[in-house]
C-alpha cells in the first residue's frame, strides 16, 4: 500500500509580507540607497514618495531575504524570497507574497514548481521530492486537492483524488510489481467498493474495503 503521509506539499514558512514593516524604514521623498531600520532590517533600493518603489532587496535581521519590484512598500511582479536555512522561493509576487507561477525550493532538495495564491501553492503544480517520488496535479492552501497522480520512489502509482494531502475519493492504485486496485480511497487507505487486479490483469477480488481490508460480500476470483 503507498503512503504519502511523509510527502505532505512543501510550505513557505513567512511570505514577504508577514516580514516587512515600511514604517521602520527612515524613507523621505524620491531616491536610491541604503536605509536601516532600527530592529537591524536594511533596504538597498529604490524608493519614491516615502515608500519601497522600486528595485530593492530587503536583508531581515534574521537573514531572510526579499528582492524584487517594490510597488508602494510591496513586493510586487518577479522576485525571490530566501531564508537563511536554504529554503527559496523565486516566481511570481503581489502585495507582498507569492502569487502566480513560480518555483520553492527546500533545503532538503524537495521543489514544488507551479501555480501560487497568497502565499500557498493553489491551482495546478508539481511537487518533486528530495528521497524521490513526485506529484503532479492540483494543490489549495498548500495541500494536495483535488485530482493528481503520485509516483512513489519504488515505482508505485497512485492516481486520482486526494484531500488534506491524503486519497481521498477514486482512484487506481498501481504497485510496483504490476498488480493494481481500482476504487475507492478514504483518509489514505482503501475503503468502498474495490477491485484488486494481478499483475497480468487478472481479477484476483472485488468487493467492499474497510480500512484497506475486504468486507462484506466479497468475489474471490484468485482461485478460479
């Protein structure tokens, strides 16, 4: 049986807009330069009117960093976000946070390439992780939503529908040796009406599934 309970979406711990506090930064009417704000924060860039506008770099003082189009103190169009443990986000930005396509990337060599909203990967992406494996399809609010299909590093597949980064709904479940079960998924396991197939297609069972086991009325063709 796969499991992705290890291979939840990658999550990005501070957007941008949680870190900045334009206020702090001593900015007075149009220029270029460099402005320290007093908790340690400095911005190298441009400004206009008082505000971030402009091309900039914001250097937290606890190392992340922010670097992009600064639009009324938001970063704003094509950026990157780093934090000081190697994670990275470099895409797409409105009002502070990624939104649109783009690309995090962890520490740990895992990297989610798609579409962003607020922050969180929502739409249709594709997570690559690090001890291998992937999925491919739709994410909301940072998790797996939706229909996708996930590739485990021993070969096995699992198509369909996922909630809460889990199967969720139908799907076909493909092991790596060939053998396939095609129904229904709850919480991660198998549960509903299922058909268990071996590996040259053949209907070994079919029947009902709770918690991953047969129940019920049950055909057992294995035998036949």
């Amino acid at each position: 049986m796969l499991a992705i309970a290890a291979f939840a979406a990658l999550s990005i711990t501070g957007c941008g807009g949680d870190h900045v506090y334009p206020d702090k930064f001593p900015l007075h009417g149009d220029g270029e330069g460099t402005k320290t704000a007093p908790n340690g924060d400095k911005y190298v860039g441009e400004f206009s009117g008082g505000k971030l506008n402009g091309q900039g770099t914001i250097t937290y003082a606890d190392g992340t960093q922010l670097a992009g189009t600064f639009q009324d103190d938001k970063l704003t169009g094509q950026g990157t976000l780093r934090y000081p443990n190697g994670d990275a986000y470099a895409g797409a930005f409105k009002d502070g946070k990624p939104n649109g396509p783009g690309t995090l990337t962890s520490r740990n060599g895992s990297k989610y390439v798609g579409e962003f909203r607020d922050g969180k990967q929502s739409g249709q992406g594709t997570l690559s992780y690090a001890q291998g494996g992937s999925y491919i399809g739709d994410f909301r609010d940072g998790k797996q939503e939706g229909a996708g299909t996930f590739t485990s590093p021993n070969g096995g597949k699992y198509a369909g529908q996922f909630h809460a980064d889990k199967f969720e709904g139908q799907g076909t479940l493909t092991y790596a040796d060939g053998g396939k079960y095609v129904g229904g998924f709850h919480d991660g396991r198998r549960n509903g009406q299922g058909t268990l197939y071996s590996p040259n297609g053949t209907v070994l069972s079919a029947g009902q599934l709770e918690n991953g086991k047969l129940t019920g009325n049950v055909v057992d063709a294995s035998h036949n």
